[in-house]
C-alpha cells in the first residue's frame, strides 16, 4: 500500500475520532482559544481576553489540513485581508468558501468540521460562551437564542466591519480598551442573534435617555481620576440597568457610546494638559492611563491626524 493510501486512512480515522467527540457534555469540551490553538499550531499574534464575556484572537497561520473538534464556546471569524478558497466538511456535507473582506465564518459551539486551508491565513476570531449569547438576549426582553447556524465565509459586511475593529482599536489605555471589548463583544452578540440564529428574533427598541441624575452618575464615574470601575457591568449596574440598556440609553442621551464618550475625554483632557502645562509627552500619556508614551500618541494622532508633540507646537 503506497504512503499516500496510509496517510489517508489515518486522517479517515481521526475524522471519525474526531466526529465521536461531538456529543461530549458541554462541561468536559475544550473551550475555543486552547482548540484553535492545537488546530492552528500557533500562538495568535495579539489576544484580548475577557473570557467571562468574550475573546477576541488575532491569528496569521499556515496552511491546515485538520479536524476542529466540539467546542464550549461559539466561534466567530472575519478576514482582514485577501481571498482564499478552502473546504468545510461536516459528516457527508461539503462546503466551500471564499475568504474576503466583508464575509464571516461561523462555528457554532459543539459543532464539528475538517477544514482543509491550502494557505497561510490572517483571521480574526471571537469566541464567544454560550453564556454571553443568553444573557444579551435576555437583556434584548427576547426570548431564548435558538441554536446559531453554521457559517462558510458569509457575506455579512456590519459583523465582518464590528470583529475586525475589534483588532484594530486597541489605544494602549487599560480603561478604554477593555471598555471597547465589552462594547464591541455584546454588538457581534447581537448582529449572530439577528443575523446567524436558526430563528432570527426580533428586538424591543429602546426608548428615552438616561434620567439626568443617572447621566450626571455614569459621566462622574467615567470622568473619575481614581481608580473607579469603568466597567461596562459596573455603569449599568449603576444605572440600575442591563449592559444592553444602559448602553443605548447612554447614547440616546449623550449622542456617543460610552466607550467613544471616554475617548473624547481623554483627548480633551491631553489637549489642556498639552496646553497649558510644560509636563512631558510621556508623563502625560502615564497620567491618562497609557501603557507607553508610542500608544498615546498613536491614539491622540488617529484622532487628531497630528502627533502630541506637533499639535503642542501649533497650539502655544
């Protein structure tokens, strides 16, 4: 029997080994990122990791050739660049896809598939707990999540447009950029519950602001110079909200989400310091929060399109 014949027969049986696995108890699966990670034989390039809401996984891998098993979490892939055609099978199903800007692959936990990838691939990943799914359709007033269907590089622009800033808008600031996450984590919630589910559901449109007393809470809380909690939970929480909610209600009456309206004071608030203090670019960037004076100005800069340094000049 020739090499080729062994190796198939090899991947025929760990196919089937695979395929066993997929009425395993949720409790005993592999969550996402540690099955991805033996999958794709490497570490992903940049991880940000919320794991009680959500993971969001930048990753430039090779060519894969390999069974994804049952996993506890759902899985949601946008590409940031390119077009490469692979293969999705599942049992006696084949599918193929077209990998491009704008299309989204999606796994549904517990689901699994051999995937065949003739090439290295850029993909960002969500992993997302089942968890995360009910409690946004909760907070939605809709009824139980039906199961997510399966996705092969989907045209969906919005969902592939939300997973990949998600990559790309990370500032180097501790608060801001978990405040995105979880943000951004409970949008593509929302976009696979109206868009990917087996029964799309429909959502109860959210009336009115916050109440001035509240609104007047949530923007001391966001503009605190202490360590106060920024959180997403602990300002709906606050409110006497849901994350969903609140979320709504605070652009509603503000015209921002909640993560741009502390964006926007952390720019206000580097302008006066730039300004009107002789202070460093470096002390600065640490008194707002940022992890190196290079992430404080590559954020002021995509704000402004000036570097802190030039705009100090031109200002005084």
């Amino acid at each position: 029997m020739s090499n080729s014949g062994l190796r198939d027969i090899s991947l025929s049986q760990r196919d089937t080994s695979r395929a066993q696995q997929r009425d395993l108890p949720v409790g005993t699966r592999p969550h996402a990122d540690a099955e991805m990670t033996r999958v794709l034989k490497t570490a992903p390039l940049r991880m940000a990791s919320d794991p009680s809401n959500g993971i969001i996984a930048y990753w430039r891998h090779d060519a894969v050739h390999d069974v994804v098993g049952p996993m506890a979490d759902h899985v949601l892939m946008a590409f940031p660049s390119g077009s490469l055609r692979f293969e999705r099978r599942s049992g006696k199903s084949v599918v193929t896809g077209t990998t491009h800007r704008g299309a989204v692959t999606v796994i549904p936990a517990g689901s699994s598939s051999r995937w065949d990838i003739p090439e290295p691939l850029n993909v960002v990943h969500l992993y997302l707990p089942q968890a995360t799914l009910q409690r946004v359709a909760i907070e939605a007033g809709m009824a139980a999540p039906a199961d997510l269907v399966e996705r092969s590089a989907h045209p969906d622009p919005v969902t592939s447009r939300l997973l990949l800033s998600a990559a790309d808008v990370l500032e180097g600031s501790a608060a801001l950029d978990a405040l995105f996450r979880q943000q951004i984590t409970d949008l593509l919630a929302t976009r696979l519950l109206a868009a990917h589910s087996g029964s799309p559901p429909s959502f109860q449109p959210t009336l009115g602001g916050l109440s001035p007393a509240i609104l007047r809470r949530a923007i001391e809380r966001l503009r605190s110079d202490t360590d106060a909690d920024v959180s997403l939970a602990a300002l709906a929480a606050d409110a006497g909200l849901s994350r969903f909610h609140f979320c709504r209600a605070f652009k509603e009456s503000t015209g921002l989400s909640p993560h741009a309206w502390l964006r926007q004071h952390h720019l206000e608030q580097a302008m006066n310091m730039l300004r009107e203090t002789d202070d460093s670019i470096a002390s600065i960037a640490a008194a707002l929060g940022y992890s190196s004076q290079a992430a404080f100005a590559a954020a002021f800069g995509k704000l402004t399109g000036e570097t802190p340094s030039v705009w100090r000049r031109r200002m005084r």
